[in-house]
C-alpha cells in the first residue's frame, strides 16, 4: 500500500499488482450476489490486518474473512496510490467527451484511456472488467455502474472536496460509461500493452483456463459474451436517459448535503 505502480509491476502479473488480482478473483468467487459489495462498510479492524499481511508478505489469507472487508481492500490500495490512477489532467479532455444528453463519444474515451501510461492503462482495463463483471449482477448485489462510479469516483480519481463536487458530473458520467460498455472501449489493445489481458469480460478462473493465455490479445477475439448477446440487444438497461437520471439523482443530493453542512454550520 502507498507504493508506486513502478515497482509493484515489477513482479506482478500482466502488469496488475498481485492484491488486485486476488481481490477481485475473491469477490467474482464469493461476492457477484452480496447485496452492495463495494458499497457496505467493510470491517476496519479486518482490513488493517489484511493490509499489514500485504505490506509485510506480500499476501494476505481470506479465509475467514467477510467478502465487505476483502472488497473494502481494493478501494484502499487504490486510494492510497502515491499518484491516482487517473490523473487530474485528464478531467478537461473527460469533459470535452460529453456530448450532452447524447451522453458521451465512446470513441473519444477510448483514445483518451490510451494515453495512459502502460501500467496505468493496464490496471484501469483490468479494474473495469472486474467492474463490468459485478454490474452484470445488479438484480443481486444492486451495484449497477453508476453505484458502482459512485463507490470508486473519489479513489480513482483522487479528488476532494469542492474540487470533486465541480467534476463529479464527468468522472461519474467517464466510470458509468467504462463500466457499461467496456467490450467497445477496450475492444483494441493499447500500443505496448501487455500479453494477456482479457479482451472481453469473463471470470477469472474461466479466463485463466484458456488455452491460449499468453498469446498477443488482437481485435478478433474481442466478442460479446457467448451467452449474453440476446440479453444485451433486449434489456433496456443501459441506456443513456437511465444513466442520466442516476447521475443528477446523485448530483442533486450531494448538493442537497453540502448545503446542510454548509447552513448548520452557519
């Protein structure tokens, strides 16, 4: 925790740190249909000891362990990044994307996450899988991509305050869009990216046990779930109105919030 990609790299696999492959394998295995994973408050005594058995081994042992508090690790190491995972720079070129109530060109985000630095890049592909995954068991767990931004928004982008009231619309509106349409966004391999990513979003165990596991990802690979095609051309869900409403109920909130503090403390 607190340590630079750079050298957390160095010995992780596919350049994604060791924690965060065990987290979300962990959460995929245990934790799809807990109702608000990522959003319950995890146990901190748990993940203090959990967080001292990563920073002095390396590894951590789950068992035992409440998938909340597990799940809670991942904001944490996120969150304690010496530099965010998405820099601050980004937030004008982010906004630039938004189109309106035509939500924003997916294209345009897709050549904006490129220009990420490789482990950044392959971290955030690899984050938003694992997030595409979780949301596609919303009936379950209720943690539907804009549940989902709301939870990782201030750990991924690191902002505070008023400066993360003043962006709150983009870096909601940014996640809400990477999470649900992560086959388009990722569906071409970064320049320089490392062998073997996943393409498409499968669980982690099913995506280890391809054959074919260290070979270049390429765009022909990059397919819909075998299974959930159908689904996704006859649900309704995902839509940019629905997106939009959930982003100005959250909005309007966390103003209705800061104006409360802000006239009890008056």
């Amino acid at each position: 925790f607190g340590v630079p990609l750079e050298k957390l790299c160095d010995a992780s696999m596919d350049g994604v740190p060791k924690l965060v492959v065990k987290v979300t394998q962990y959460v995929e295995d245990h934790g799809l249909d807990y109702e608000g994973i990522y959003r319950v408050n995890p146990n901190m005594r748990i993940i203090d000891q959990l967080r001292a058995q990563f920073d002095k081994t390396g590894d951590a042992n789950f068992s035992d362990v409440d998938v909340a508090s597990v799940a809670g690790l991942l904001k944490m190491f996120l969150r304690d990044l010496p530099t965010p995972l998405l820099p601050k720079e980004m937030m004008k070129d982010i906004a630039q994307s938004s189109q309106g109530d035509k939500g924003m060109d997916v294209k345009l985000l897709a050549n904006l996450v490129t220009r990420l630095s490789r482990m950044k890049y392959n971290l955030l592909k690899y984050l938003i899988r694992h997030l595409h995954i979780v949301s596609r068991h919303e009936k379950e767990n209720k943690m539907t991509p804009a549940n989902l931004a709301i939870v990782f928004g201030p750990n991924i982008f690191s902002l505070e305050g008023m400066e993360y009231l003043y962006w709150q619309k983009y870096t909601l509106e940014f996640l809400c869009v990477l999470i649900s349409k992560y086959k388009e966004i990722f569906s071409e391999v970064h320049k320089g990216n490392l062998e073997g990513r996943p393409a498409y979003p499968i669980p982690y165990k099913e995506y280890m046990a391809e054959k074919n596991i260290y070979e270049p990802v390429t765009f022909s690979v990059c397919h819909d779930y075998p299974t959930a095609a159908k689904e996704e051309e006859e649900e309704v869900f995902g839509g940019w109105l629905y997106l939009k409403v959930q982003i100005l109920y959250v909005h309007i909130c966390i103003c209705v919030h800061m104006y409360v503090r802000v006239y009890v403390l008056v």
